[in-house]
C-alpha cells in the first residue's frame, strides 16, 4: 500500500501541496486529476524519494519513504516503475538499451537475462520488432509505450504514470489506456495514474481523487466521481470554464458563443 498523511510541499513561497492525505490499496489503479499546477506531479515524486515532504509523511510498503538510507531507498525504487510524461528516452540508446538500462543499473541479472526481459517488455507493449531501432524511428505513442516497457521490465510491483496520453490522438490515446488496464490485470501492477483526461481516467481507474488547492478535495470510484455534487469537480469533469451558476468570463456574450 501507498499512503500520504498530510504532506505538506512549498517551493520557496508557493504552497504546492497542503496536507495531501491519500491511500492507495494494492491492486488498483488510483487516477489523480486535477487543475495545471495543483502538484499532482510533485505528489508522485514524493513516493520515489525524488521530493521530500516539508511536513507529513509518505508510506510505501510499511516503510516512510524519507527516513530510508540511501540503500534501501534504490531498493523500493527497484519495486516501483516511473512512466515519465514525454517518455524521457535516451536518443543517443537504442530501444532495447533504453528498455535494458534500469535492468543494468540494479546488477542483478546476466545479460542474456536482461536480453529475455527487455523482449517480454516490448512483447507486452505489443512492440516486438524494435529493439534494434532508435527513439527517432518512433511514433509518439510508440515512444510512451516504451516507456511504459522499461518501467515493467523491472516487474515493479507499483506503476506511477505521469499523464500518459498528452500529446496523443484520441486513438493512440486508447492504446495506452488499453495498456495500462492489462498491466493491472495480467501483471497484478498497482497504478497510480497522473492525468487531465478525463475519458483515460474513467477507462483506467479504479478510484479518482481530485487534488485542489494542494489537498484532496474528493475521492471515490469511477461511478462516484461522475456523480459528484461538488461544483468545483462538476466543473473539472465537464471542462466548463466558470462554475455552476458562476457569470461567464469577461468578453464572453451569447452572440460570441454561437
């Protein structure tokens, strides 16, 4: 399990996050929304040991991630797999180095090992036939489901997807979704998915917690979470860009709106 209890984060005056309190229970895929800048990235970071809390404390495991040595902190890093936004390859590496080099870095396995992981990964990805091509070659999507190849290689036991279809098109974007859902189901991969799009996070997620103002501001199951009363949620959910009941924005008129 993964858990938050009241994390508070500031980067210089700006409060990002302001007691942050959230579980997560093994086997799911909890997605987190919320407005552009509510830190939802930097809450992620949190479980990793890349961000330490100003205040508060964040479990993984029954272990508080910012009181680790260094050791062990590398060694519950081995357990969780990072899928960065924009893919985050290495131009300069072939695909199957770039899906190999958290494999290497941990020294465990033999080569012809990690030969036989970095193919399962790609195989799962439903990417074959690239291990020899360069992240140039590559598609966007192509490039996040690498990504997403390199984070499983590893056979974490948590996922953390950090917005996984930006930049993609509706149907690339089902892709990834539909992978996503089958790390769940056929790995048994606990997920944590950072997104905005709100039709990946009601095809992936097992609960949605919506960050606002640096705390969670509701949390529920996906049938919940479209239920919501909550204006500030109604608000998110639809993509409105005022409130219920709120005026429209400055310069807005009826006849600018047809």
């Amino acid at each position: 399990m993964i858990e938050f209890k009241n994390v508070h984060k500031a980067f210089g005056p700006k409060e990002v996050l302001r007691g942050f309190s959230l579980q997560v229970v093994e086997g799911e895929t909890m997605v987190i929304i919320g407005f552009s800048g509510t830190g939802k990235s930097v809450a992620i970071k949190h479980i990793v040991g890349l961000l330490e809390p100003d205040e508060g404390e964040v479990w993984v495991d029954g272990l508080r991630v910012d009181q680790l040595s260094r050791k062990d902190l590398y060694a519950l890093r081995g357990r969780i797999g990072y899928v960065f936004q924009f893919a985050a390859l290495f131009d300069s590496m072939s695909i199957g180095e770039n899906v190999a080099m958290g494999l290497r870095k941990q020294g465990q396995l033999s080569e012809a090992e990690i030969t036989t992981r970095v193919d399962e990964a790609l195989h799962l990805v439903d990417l074959p036939d690239v291990r020899n091509r360069m992240p140039s070659e590559l598609s966007g999507g192509m490039r996040k489901r690498v990504g997403i190849a390199r984070a499983i290689a590893l056979r974490p036991k948590y996922i953390l997807y950090d917005e996984p279809t930006t930049g993609l098109d509706p149907v690339t974007s089902a892709t990834i979704d539909a992978l996503m859902v089958r790390m769940r189901q056929q790995l048994g991969v606990t997920g944590i998915v950072i997104t905005h799009d709100m039709r990946s996070a009601y095809t992936v997620g097992s609960r949605i917690a919506m960050l606002y103002e640096g705390t969670v501001r509701a949390v529920g199951t996906v049938s919940e979470i479209q239920h919501s009363t909550d204006p500030i949620v109604r608000q998110f959910i639809e993509g409105r860009a005022t409130l219920e009941g709120s005026a429209p924005l400055v310069g807005t008129s009826a006849a600018a709106a047809q």
